[in-house]
C-alpha cells in the first residue's frame, strides 16, 4: 500500500486525479461495514502513548466498538508493551472490567485476573493459573490458553496496533515516508496532556474530513482567529494513503486578544515553552520561517497529528486528533493537547488560556459536522467537488476506496 512520496499538488493530481469524491461514501451502512473489515481490520491504528502505561505491570483498556473488540495494552515485566483482546479463552468474559473508553490499571504481581472464574495470566501473555484445573476431562494446555495476542508495534512512543490474523505490512512498512519525514520530533518530553472528547452524530469520515484542510478557517473560525484569512495552507505531499501539508500566518495574521497576548508572553518567552523550532524535523518547515504556525499530516485511516513547536499555539509542542467510528452515523472523536510539563503557577496559568482557546476553536469545527451528516442523508447530492486545500480529503477517500475495491 506504500509508495514513495508525491510532493506538491501536480504529483498529487497525477496519482489520484481531480474529479468529484461520491457522497454516498460518507452515508451508505453497507460501506461503513466494508471499512469495519477491510479498513479498520487491517490497517495500523494508533490506540495509546508510551507514557500512559510507564512501569512494568501497567495496563490500558482501550475500547474498539468498530471492531466489536476492546484492546488491553500491558507493559510486561521486560519492559515490553503488548496487546491483548479483552476475552477469556475460557468462557469469553472480558478479563478486566472496562470502566469507559479508555481504562487504566497495573496488574498486581504481573498478574491480570478473569473476575468470572479466577484464571491467571501473566501480563505479558501466557496463562499462569486456572483454579480446579483437575476437574478439567481433558489436560489443559497452558501455552494454549494464553490471553489472545494482537499485533503491536512502536512509532515515536505511539502504540500501534493491528487486528488482521497477518498485518499486510510492518508498522515501518505501512507508515513508511510518513513516518521517516515526522520521525524525530520531542513527542515524549510533551507529557502534559489535556484531552477533549465527544460522540458526534455523524459518519467518521465526516468527522475526519472536516480536520483535514484549512479552507474553513477564515469562516468558521472568523469569531476565535478573526485575522487567520491570510493564512497560507501549503507543502502539500502525500505518502501513498498519508497525507500532510503545512500552515503559515505571514505577519499581520492570527490578531490575538490582548488577553491572549499577555499569556502568550509567558510563554513564548520561556525556553521550555516557547518557540522551539530547532525542534521540527529537519524536512519540516526546512527555511526555519518565524511565521510556521503547524504541519499537519493524516495518518492513515484515523489519525492528525499538528506539530506546532510552540509556534501554532503558546507552548504546546502538538496536539493531535482521532475518530473512531460506532457506527454509519456516530463518530467518537478525542482532541488531545500536548505541552511540557509546566514548572510555574504563571506556566500553568497560561498553558490553561491556550487550551481553552483551543477547545473553542475545536468547539467551532465540531459545530458543522452533525449538519453535514444529516444535510448529506436527505440523498440530494451524489457528488462532492473539492478544491485544491481539501487534497488531503481526496487522498483519504481515494484510498479508502482503493481497501474496499481489493
């Protein structure tokens, strides 16, 4: 599924052509199960970082409705992260309670046990212990009965899971150009993190899609940026299914509040907090330009990410966006900021301002999507006309339609 990188938008066009994406593709039931199986059931999906699960014995439960599955993510006693399905091979009870979306915990003794009938089993896989094993008819296998294993992997501190029986492809192979031009970058020293999340009424491609280009700014986000019209949406490449473009606000742009102004101070004049473009990649904002705001890719088939440097938005090193379906017509969606750690009550105070500022602005993007979904079911469009700042929507469907084609 991976080729080499397309860059700029003739190479794009060249690769996935200019006409109108369907309509129907963001409504139809029967190609939102399609996706269930041969999107969402093969491909790489980020579940979890590094830092949610630090110490050996740590776990995270992380619900996948769109796969009628939860995964457990278990740091073992090596130190290594694994992932679980939460099923007993006894008699299929989840192993641990899930208490929401996402679930944390640290197994006692390296130990996670089945509540329903008390089966042991190591954090890192095997079964241990199963109680009255000698009322069994038969001999029991203890290598058998291990917890079910799903694939995992690591990029830059992301976990990476994948539920094929056999990945198409190694994370390495399936991120590959992506994951080179955005390898490199402090993800990890941004443990400061503060998460926004909702269930919208709305097809996940809708969701998606609405997160993926920069056209909408200067109107929907005319309230919170009133002076971002002048923003410049560029550097548009695309790494087979993966996508990413950057954003620039030449000077006279972005107009903060004066509020939004002081606070900024605090932090922009702050080593750790402040503008830390020796921090980017070295593909990424390669002139180093002051008025780099963020770069932007999509990672294949769920996934934005924004590295900001503390340039985007006061301190915050990136931030990233994630949609998961429930259903043809739900979408969870989770925003999650990223910023060192804060190290002043000023600090603290002001990385607060930021956030809120930006919860607003997500709070204004989410506004259109329930709207576009119900618009889109009444079936009087068949057909959608992009333009160039919505590329990276076509690059997405293009490949989406490409998995459902195999």
């Amino acid at each position: 599924m991976q080729q080499e990188a397309a860059i700029g938008l003739e190479a794009i066009y060249q690769r996935i052509g200019t006409g109108p994406v369907s309509a129907e593709a963001l409504t139809s039931p029967e190609i939102y199960e399609q996706e269930r199986t041969q999107v969402f059931g093969r491909m790489w999906l980020k579940v979890g970082r590094v830092e949610e699960i630090p110490a050996a014995g740590d776990y995270k439960i992380k619900r996948l409705d769109v796969a009628n599955t939860a995964a457990i993510l278990s740091r073992g006693k090596d130190g290594v992260v694994r992932a679980f399905h939460n099923i007993c091979p006894h008699r299929g009870n989840k192993i641990l309670p899930e208490t929401g979306n996402e679930t944390f915990g640290r197994a006692r003794g390296h130990s996670l046990t089945c509540r329903f009938h008390g089966w042991v089993f190591d954090s890192s896989g095997p079964l241990r212990m199963l109680p009255r094993e000698d009322r069994f008819p038969e001999k029991m296998d203890h290598n058998c009965f291990g917890m079910r294993a799903i694939h995992c992997d690591i990029w830059e501190g992301f976990i990476f899971i994948n539920l094929a029986d056999t990945p198409e492809q190694s994370l390495a192979d399936y991120l590959g150009g992506i994951g080179r031009h955005f390898a490199g970058f402090p993800y990890g020293e941004a443990t400061y993190a503060r998460r926004y999340s909702t269930v919208l009424d709305c097809n996940w491609k809708i969701a998606l899609y609405a997160f993926s280009e920069g056209y909408h700014v200067e109107t929907i986000h005319a309230a919170t940026f009133p002076k971002l019209a002048v923003l410049v949406h560029t550097e548009f490449k695309t790494f087979g299914p993966h996508s990413s473009s950057a954003i620039y606000v030449p000077p006279g742009g972005a107009g903060p509040t004066p509020a939004t102004a002081k606070f900024g101070e605090v932090l922009f004049r702050s080593e750790t907090h402040g503008r830390r473009l020796q921090d980017l990649p070295p593909t990424v904002n390669t002139e180093r330009r002051n008025d780099f705001q963020f770069e932007f890719p999509v990672f294949f088939p769920n996934l934005v990410l924004h590295a900001c440097a503390g340039s985007g938005y006061p301190g915050m090193v990136y931030f990233s966006h994630q949609f998961w379906p429930l259903g043809p017509d739900k979408t969870l969606w989770e925003g999650t900021n990223f910023y060192r750690q804060p190290t002043t009550p000023s600090e603290l105070v002001a990385i607060n301002h930021t956030d809120a500022l930006h919860r607003n602005a997500w709070l204004e993007d989410t506004s259109t999507m329930e709207d576009t979904d119900a618009a889109l079911r009444s079936g009087v469009l068949d057909q959608l006309y992009l333009m160039d700042d919505e590329v990276m929507i076509r690059n997405t469907q293009f490949h989406i339609d490409a998995c459902l084609a195999r």
